[in-house]
C-alpha cells in the first residue's frame, strides 16, 4: 500500500473514531487536536505534508533544534513570571496573617 492510499484508509477511518474513542484523559485530548490544528495549519501554509516535504535530514534536524532552543526560552520565562506571582501571593498571604 503507497502513502497515498494509506492515507485515504486513515481519513476514512478516523471519520468514525472520536477522541473519546483514543483517550478519556482530557488532557491527551486537548494535544491530539492541537496537533490535529498544527497540521492542518501547515499544510495550508507550506501546501506539502511533512511526509512530502524534500528537506534533507540536516534541514530537519536543524529545524529541531532551532525548536528546542525556543522552547527552553519560553520554558525560562514561564519559570520565571509563575516564581514572581508564587511570591506575591506568599507576600500576600503572610500579610493577611
């Protein structure tokens, strides 16, 4: 079986499958359609799959990377805004004492 007819298989399929179907976590949920979005979102902007797409393996993995590194920034200032309002509401709470 090609990619394509592959494909067609899955999207006939999961017309019949519901997220509650997969998972009952909530959570899982959510990133299932999140992904779900993403790709759709791609596939309009860039008009390939990822599967097609001909990027070599170095363009992929630099991509990666560049990923990961947004990532361990966002991950930063998350950190540090949740570490600044945990010790506001401790000031807070020690001021109502």
């Amino acid at each position: 079986m090609d990619y394509n007819q592959d494909r067609q298989m899955q999207e006939h399929d999961t017309d019949k499958i519901s997220l509650s179907d997969i998972t009952r976590d909530p959570i899982t949920q959510k990133v299932i359609n999140k992904i779900v979005h993403r790709s759709i979102s791609g596939m309009n902007k860039f008009g390939v799959t990822m599967h097609d797409n001909p990027k070599d393996v170095d363009q992929w993995l630099l991509e990666a990377q560049e990923e990961a590194i947004d990532l361990i920034n966002y991950l930063e200032v998350a950190i540090e805004r949740y570490r600044k309002l945990k010790q506001k509401l401790h000031a807070l709470m020690k001021d109502n004492e």
